[in-house]
C-alpha cells in the first residue's frame, strides 16, 4: 500500500487527525539538539489503545515506519523519523485513568506529561517522583527509561513502573506486570519495554507506582572549594546511608551560569544542591548528619531551607540549569552528553572530562544528579561551526568510552536514539546482538522506529 | 551425538565433574515439594563461565536439554529435567569474587548460597538483603526473581542485582548491565534473565547492590484480636511511609505451628512480625509510630527487641514457620501456595483463601510477607491420598485466579516452574504469546530447560 493510500485508510477513521501539513511534519522531524531535522509522511493524533492497535496494523500491512511521539523533549534524536513514515503523537492520550491512594498507584495514558500529572495527583496526598527536567510525557520517560534529580531516593522509571499496556508492531494488544508490588511470573515483559525507544512496542498505559508526599522536605546549597571535595562528600554521604532525596552536582562554570540567569550571587565554585524527605526529626537528622560531612571536606555555607518558597527557589536554579548554560553562548548549539559510573570513579571521571573540556576550548559546563554517578557536560557549539562540532562529538565519545573503561555505562539517563548508537557495540558485544535478535522476535518487519537501538542489517 | 557419545566428549574437558551415578542423578531429578522425581541422563559441575559455555556449545549441537541447578531449594519444580539431559551443577562455582565497599557491589558466582555470601561479607559492613528463608544459591534467587522478608525495604532480586554473565543456548557469553547505578543503554538484558527460570541463558556471575548494615535495628511480634485488624495495620503503615525493613504475618494455625515447633506460648492468634533498620532515633520513631498504630487496630503486646539475640529468636521463629507448619502433620507433602495482589485487597484475599481452607478440611495455615502484598498457604496433604492432593491442587488454583481477579499475580516470589505453567495464559495472555517468542529468538533450538515456562509448541 502506498503512502497514499494509507493517508487515506487511517484518515478513514481518524478523520483529521492525520496530517501530512508542512508545519506538523516540521514539529514531529526536528528534536531539541543538534540532530538534523528528517519530515515523516504523516502524523496521527488517537485517542485509545484501539486507535493505535488500527494504526500498527495497517502500517505492518504496510511496512510503513511508525515512530511514537510524546512531548519530544529527549536529547538523543529519539523521535527522528530516520526512514519517514508515521510520526505517532501520543499527546491527545494524556488522561489520568485512575489514582488509587490505597495501593498507592495510577493509571495514566502514554501522553500525560508529569507535571499534569503530579498537578491532578496534588489532592490525594500522593506524587510520582521521577523527575528528568523537561515535561516529559510519562510514556516517553518509561521509552527512556528516564530518571532525573530524584532517583537516588525513588529509582527510576524502571523501579516505578508496574505494568503497561503496549500494542505490538503487527497491532496485537498485551498488558504486562500487575498492581501487585512484585511478581514471579515470567519474563519481565514490563522491564523490556521500558528503555526500548519505541522499537519493541508503542506503550499506550502505564500503572505507576507514587510516593506519600513526605511529612517535611528540608533543601541546601554549599559550596565547596573545589571538585574533589564535593565528589568526596557525595561518596562518603552515600556510603553512610544518609538517606537523601536529591543530591545534585553544580561545577564552577555551571554557578556562573546560574548565576546569571537567575541574578544571583553563588560563588564561583563547585555546588551541591541536596534536600531530604521524611518525617521532621529524620530530615533534621539528615541534614545535620550531611552539613557535618560537607565542613570535613571543607564545605561552607550550608543552610537548610524548610520553606517551601526557599525550596522551590534553589530547584528552580537546578531545572532551569539548562538554559541558563545554553544563555553562556546565545545562539550556540548545545550538545548534551550523559554518563554514568560507579561512585568510587565519579571524582576521575569528571576531573578528566573537565581537563579535556578546558583543553578543547569549548564552553562546557559539567552537572549531574551525582547520587547516582550521572553527570552531563553541556557543550556549547557556535551555529554551522563543523570544527566546533567534530570537536565536541569527540570529546561526547572519550567520555562515553571513559565510562566503559571505568565500569560505568554510555549513558544514565537520555538513552541510545541516534547520538549513541555508535558505541552500543563498545558496551554490549554480543548482548548487542541478542538484543537485535529479540527486535526481529517482536518486530520481523522493522517498522518500530527503525534506525535506532539495534545493528542495523 | 548421542548421549553416550556426548558423556565422552564432556568427560574429556571435565573429568570426574561428569556423572551418571544413579544417587547424583536422583539428587538432581528431585524437589522440595510434591513434584515426581524425573532423573536427567548426566550431571556435570563446570567451575567456570568458559566451561559452562563449552558444555552448552555440546548440548547445542546435539539438541540435548540443559537445566541449570543451583542448591535445589525452588518449591515449584524449576529444576525437574522433564526431556532428561544434563542437569548443570553450580555448586563449585561459588567464589565471591570481588566486594567493593566503596561501590557497595559485590561481584559473586552464581552457585554461591546467600548465607555464604553475608558470612563472607561480614568483616565489610555490608551486606545482600535479599532473603528468601532457604539457603539458597544467588543464581538460582536471579533465575526465579526470588524476594522475601526484607523486600518491603531492600526490593527483590529485580533491585538488588546490577548485572549479569550469561551462557546462551548456542555458548556464546554476554555480559548485562554494569557497575553504574543506572543506565538508559539499550533493553534491559538483566531483567530478562531476572526470572527466566534458566530457559534463556545460563547466569554464572552476578554484579550485586550491597547495603550498609544499619547503625540500629530493633524488631517486635503483636498479636492482633483478628486477621482484618493486623492487615488494616500493614495497610495503614504503609501508607503513612513507616519505613519498615521486615513486616510479616503469621494467622492463628502458624502460630499455633511456631509454638509447637520452638516451645513458646504466643497467644493462639493472628501476629505480625516486623523490623525497622536506621539511625538509632529512626529505627524509635519508626516503632513508635507502628506501635500506635497496631494498638489502635486492637493489638496486644508489641515491644521492641534491640538486643541481637532477641531479634535472632524471632526470625529463626520466622525462618523456621514452614517447618514448623509440616511438623503439624507428619509425613504430609506440602504444596506451598503463593500470591500476591495490591495491598487493599490483602485482607479480601487473606480471608476468602482461609474461608475456603476451611471448608475444605485440609491443615493449611497461611502466612506472608504482608507488606509487599504476599502470602502462603501451607497446604498438608496425607501421602499417596490423591484425593486430598486434587483438593489442595484446587485450592491453589483457585487462590491464583482470586491473585489475577483482584489485580495481583499467581507467584510472589516462587516462580513458574512446573507447578504453574498452567496458569501462564490466564495471566499474560498475549503476553505469553510474546514470552515464547522471545524464547525461540534466544533459544531456537528450545535446549534450556525445555517445558518450563513458555507454551509448549
């Protein structure tokens, strides 16, 4: 079947929820970053799990590409329709389904974005804690398996999710996990799906599991005088079980972005935001227990904010950390990278990337959600600037084979799509093979998001 | 190749670690529980991954079953060689090969037992929490996705293992994950395996999260004046984020059991049996908190035990409830049953599952890990009376389809095996449909642990 044809099949029963205007195919074919923009054929907008299962059937028929669409806010080309086809916009399946305080769970669509979700769930007492930044769809996070400020406390998306409803490559509809806590039965088709990227199934619900907003939050900053008290002081905090919610890294570069972005006066140093959920006598006791370790390692200036207004301050700093880097360089490209590694290697492997940083000459800030070894360096590459580009690619791939070398993994939190399929092969091996051999076991035809995560053939 | 001619060859690389002994052969054809003995035709005991991989590069070629065996400790059969072939020992690979506590990772074989390993780990201050009551070998807790008492703290083996060495069907050998404490890289190969009950690969190392051994614990029993009161007290802690480590139920007849079995005297009643780890002044409040709210369910007597061997006494009470249940009938089979459903259906379960126990006349007391949602019937059945075996197969068939009815799972902990691969298609549907694909992608040839599991073609 032509392209035509399917056009007309799916507007059959979608109506005008198929478009093939410029301006849609725009939206659905660029990303965040450096990727270059690729149209697809249509975009289609449904509204149910049926609508969808319809829709893989008549592409499998078709051998048409379908890429899943969320808020298109990763960072690694994800959504970038490789081989055309039909960019599959989950933004109009964004309702919460059911929230259930007694079990402590809720049932969303694919498309609801985690602040509209954690703004409807605001009554119940509850939230769901994984926290990347953007506002992200809560189905594109689990396609990442994204994680975010919070994980160090609340895992990620692959520790909150228990089940999901996905529609197969040839339509066939299947629900995966339960609302039981845990479960023994069979393959963990839930872990599968999640950090597929939409080459394995197009997930259209998921059953997550929320947290009782804590009894007291209490937040800080300190400033230390240089990285490898900073590091030191994450490590030795963990190690000590001292139970923290978020434990977020700022370097120099990075304070004087934030520093101007948000008029403020940090000093010029190396920063841990931190803050502490529990009852109020186990964040007092947490906070205490971090402030001590933090003046060993020559921190100062730690105070913690209880304040709801104070909090919200400091993260606001931290979201929009981003930006305020991006502003370092108006008009620049930004290519983000993001490692992971063990903790004991965190302190080298950030002081070995900010050496090779300052030596290339780009601007590139260094922060990350250090509780978990994650870090990001923000490269800062001038418009149509091809040096400056190669440049900073080479230093993305030293730092994802230093992790390699270290222990650690190519990527925490953003995923594969196309930024880092080149070093799947340098990670996995043969389980690299074993994973394209599980995506012709579910998808024999390709049409899931073709071009990303597996070998291509 | 025929089976004497693969005895040879398998001989050749491993000695005397090839076996057709008629006890060697009964040793590994048998179960805990009331499944027949099925004699696989060799069992070898490879020392390392390059061994396991030669083995299974044989059975490959010759289409001769591999069942991996670890200390024979699963309750459902996982290990019974239903087509024969060779029974894959991993017993002598036992070493802990690396503790890293500035990681908190462990890096163990996949024969070592869980009571090795927390001896071994001792002089650390760390240790794995994952306990499932037997002593049980790592691998095989991967393979069934084992849990237990700490899991409402700790997780499962789902949280607790961050990578894995795989043999596949054909010998080739991947490694999973790695030492970071996340990754967005690529499918999650280490869940796949995570419960695959050996019928996609062979693990022989296994990278695993330790914890801190906490500064304070303190543990305590009640007794609550009915069943619906001691789980409305679960619900209600769990709600409120009491951080509990252990919360465990014990109904009437178990009690009555434990008394029986260890010579103590707890009131003829339902209990909970529970344990806080932390700070010393969190582990207080924590008790605290429970405490009062257990009194406010009607509960009696709850005091906090600090001292180590007053825990002792009470886990080994615990650890030994399914002894002591089958003392209550001598000579019985057990059939073990094990559910597990969202919290605010645990007490809907809890006594429908005792209601109809009743009504059948047969001895089968009940409990669980109450705070993931997870409990047992122990079910006694007279040996050779085919009759009371029918019944209590009915009762655990009807116990599983009341787990799916109510939102939860037919296997907490326990796993698949032979026991409930009848029940697979009830719960997944589709799903299982997709299970058996990716098997025959991984495992064309269906030489691993053949009839488990997945559908039968």
């Amino acid at each position: 079947m032509s392209i035509d044809a399917v056009f007309a099949e799916l507007t059959s029963f979608l109506g005008d929820r198929v478009s093939r205007s410029k301006s849609d195919l725009e939206q659905h074919g660029g990303s965040e970053t450096h990727f270059p923009t690729i149209l697809p054929d249509l975009v289609v907008w449904p509204e149910s799990t049926d609508e969808v299962s319809r829709i893989l059937r008549i592409c499998h028929k078709s051998r048409i590409p379908v890429i899943a669409f969320g808020a298109g806010t990763s960072l690694e080309g994800h959504t970038t329709p490789l081989n055309g086809g039909v960019s599959l916009d989950l933004s109009r399946m964004n309702r919460l389904k059911m929230a259930d305080p007694g079990d402590m769970l809720a049932v969303v669509e694919a498309g609801l974005t985690r602040e509209d979700l954690n703004s409807e769930l605001r009554a119940t007492g509850l939230f769901f804690p994984v926290d990347p930044g953007a506002n992200a769809t809560i189905g594109g996070m689990a396609s990442t398996r994204a994680s975010g400020t919070t994980t160090v406390r609340y895992g990620s998306m692959r520790d909150n999710v228990l089940g999901l409803t996905v529609v197969l490559a040839d339509g066939r509809v299947i629900k995966t996990g339960s609302r039981a806590a845990k479960s023994a039965s069979g393959y963990d088709l839930t872990a599968l799906f999640i950090g597929a990227e939409g080459t394995l199934g197009i997930i259209t619900e998921l059953t997550l599991r929320l947290h009782g907003t804590p009894e007291a939050i209490s937040a800080g900053v300190c400033a230390f005088p240089d990285l490898a008290s900073a590091v030191a002081t994450v490590q030795q905090v963990i190690q000590m079980g001292v139970p923290m919610a978020r434990i977020e890294f700022l370097d120099a570069d990075s304070t004087r972005a934030v520093n101007d972005y948000a008029g403020i006066s940090l000093p010029l140093c190396p920063h841990l935001l931190v803050e502490f959920h529990g009852s109020d006598s186990a964040v007092e006791e947490a906070a205490e227990c971090f402030g001590e370790i933090a003046r060993d390692f020559g921190a100062s200036g730690y105070e913690s904010a209880t304040r709801t207004e104070d909090r919200n301050r400091l993260w606001k700093i931290r979201h929009n950390a981003f930006y305020a880097v991006t502003a370092l360089r108006p008009g620049a490209n930004a290519l983000v990278t993001d490692i992971c590694v063990p903790i004991s290697k965190l302190a080298q492997a950030v002081e070995e990337t900010r050496a090779e940083i300052a030596e290339s000459g780009l601007p590139g800030p260094i922060l990350g959600h250090v509780g978990d070894g994650n870090f990001h360096a923000i490269l800062l590459i001038e418009k149509d600037n091809d040096a400056e580009m190669a440049t900073a690619k080479a230093l993305a791939e030293r730092m994802s084979q230093r992790a390699l070398a270290l222990g650690g993994t190519i990527t925490g939190e953003h995923g594969i799509g196309i930024g880092k399929l080149g070093l799947m092969q340098e990670e996995h091996g043969d389980g690299w093979t074993v994973m394209g051999e599980i995506k012709r076991a579910l998808d024999p035809t390709g049409i899931l998001n073709p071009g990303k995560l597996v070998r291509q053939n």
